[in-house]
C-alpha cells in the first residue's frame, strides 16, 4: 500500500510539474507577442481591426508621473506644446477597434486624468477609410471641411480661423487643415484636427460621435448657416442636441449675455 502511495505523489508532482511549464511558456509565448506587437506600428493590420479609430490627445503630464501605457496605445513628445510649470508636454495616440472605442477611451482618459491642457494642445481623430477610393475621399473631406466651417462655434476661439495647425479650409498637400486630406495617403485615414486639446472623456467621446456623423453626410450645410443653426440640419439624438448646445451656450456667452466672457479652453 506505501508503495502503490509513493507511486501517486511522484506521479502528481510530475503533473504538477508539467502543468507550470506549459504555465511558463504560455507566459514566455504571451510575453514574446506582447512586446513583437509594441514594437510594430500603431495601424489596423498590426492588430487585425476591421474597423478603427485613431484618436491623439495632446497634453502635459506631470514630472515624474509613469503612465502604464495599454498595448494600443503609443507615446511620444510634440515640440508644439507649451507645457506647464512641472510638466512635460506628451502626445498619446490611441488606435480603437471602433466597436471597443467607448470602454477603452474611457479607461485610457482615467489613467491621464490628472494631466492638463491649454491653447497649444490639440485632439486629433482619425476616421477609417481604408477599401475607399481617393477621389471619394478628397469628396468627403471638403464636405466635412464645409460641416466644420458651419460649426466653429462649437470649438473654443483659439481653435478657429487663424489656428496655424487646423486651419478651416481644404489643401490637397498642407496637413495643418481642419481636415487633414494628405493623411489618406499616409495612414488611409481622414484626420480631423479642429477640436482643442482635452483629456475629458464626455468631450472627446461627443466629438467623435459628431465627427463620424459628418463623415457619413451626404450634403453640406445650407449657405450662410452657422452655429446652431447648422447644427439644426444634422440628424442628432436629443442626448447629442442637447450636448451641442450647452457647449455652445459655454463657448460662445456674448451670444447669450453681453456680461460674461468665455474662459473656456477645452
């Protein structure tokens, strides 16, 4: 009996046994394509998206703070931004699957959410157009060029006309466009620039939304239609009117009281 007790301990330590090793090389395996995918480019193809989202926050994190950057995520400097006492200026750049966008923004905007912005800070997105054809994308993004100019109001004034880095008209060559046309080119994506820098999850979130919709658009505003009342022909959920114009509202106060001035930055 002690003998045939012996013979089943040695033979569960042996399962044992084998059990952590094919836990460690899992582990090892895992690990390998953890850092073969970090080392790639941030596009769709790296990992497999049918449909994506780029989004690229420009802010100024803290010194001495470490972000522990998920696998879709990038991080890089941007000379561009004026950073604050005790901080360094950071571009992060996201790459979504368009069906996991809100879960994971939302949990990227809670690991940065005691970074800040100010004028010099941009929110980019980027919207799919890979399987289009360029003539149809050169349409959509004169379209989206019109929506944007219709709806500066909606954007802080430090984002509108003169902003050297969105400006609000089409160039087939200049990426500082409102509409970023020549990323096509390059990433086979439609960047839009215009918004301000954030790194508030409702913002951003609302944004995209808003800009998805204009990429879907089949017409431009009506002529001489600005503000709300171009924003009166998109086809919005009363959720996302009722958005708009509370930002307007912020944005744009000499329009609603000729006492208060817009401190708005975002």
């Amino acid at each position: 009996m002690r003998h045939r007790s012996n013979e089943k301990r040695i033979a569960m330590l042996e399962i044992r046994k084998r059990g952590q090793r094919a836990l460690s090389d899992k582990f090892s395996r895992e690990g390998g394509l953890f850092n073969r995918i970090r080392n790639q480019p941030l596009v769709p193809q790296t990992f497999r998206y049918d449909r994506a989202i780029g989004v690229e926050l420009e802010c100024c994190r803290p010194n001495g703070r470490e972000v522990a950057l998920p696998l879709w995520s990038r991080e890089s400097g941007d000379g561009s931004i004026r950073s604050f006492p005790n901080t360094q200026p950071v571009e992060y750049k996201l790459l979504l699957k368009r069906s996991e966008l809100e879960l994971r923004l939302h949990r990227f905007c809670g690991l940065i959410s005691d970074h800040r912005v100010n004028t010099s800070c941009g929110l980019h997105v980027h919207l799919d157009c890979r399987g289009r054809l360029e003539a149809d994308v050169r349409a959509v993004a004169k379209r989206m060029t019109a929506w944007l100019t219709a709806l500066k109001e909606f954007v802080p004034e430090s984002r509108r006309n003169n902003n050297d880095y969105a400006a609000l008209s089409f160039s087939e060559t200049n990426r500082y466009r409102a509409v970023n046309f020549t990323a096509f080119h390059k990433y086979k994506t439609l960047e839009i620039r215009l918004h301000s820098g954030t790194v508030d999850y409702t913002k951003i979130i609302a944004w995209i939304r808003l800009v998805e919709l204009l990429f879907v658009m089949t017409s431009k505003p009506k002529a001489g239609a600005q503000g709300v009342a171009a924003l009166s022909q998109l086809p919005l959920t009363e959720y996302e009117r009722s958005y708009w114009l509370k930002r307007h509202a912020q944005l744009n106060p000499g329009q609603y009281s000729s006492t208060t001035p817009n401190t708005e930055n975002e």
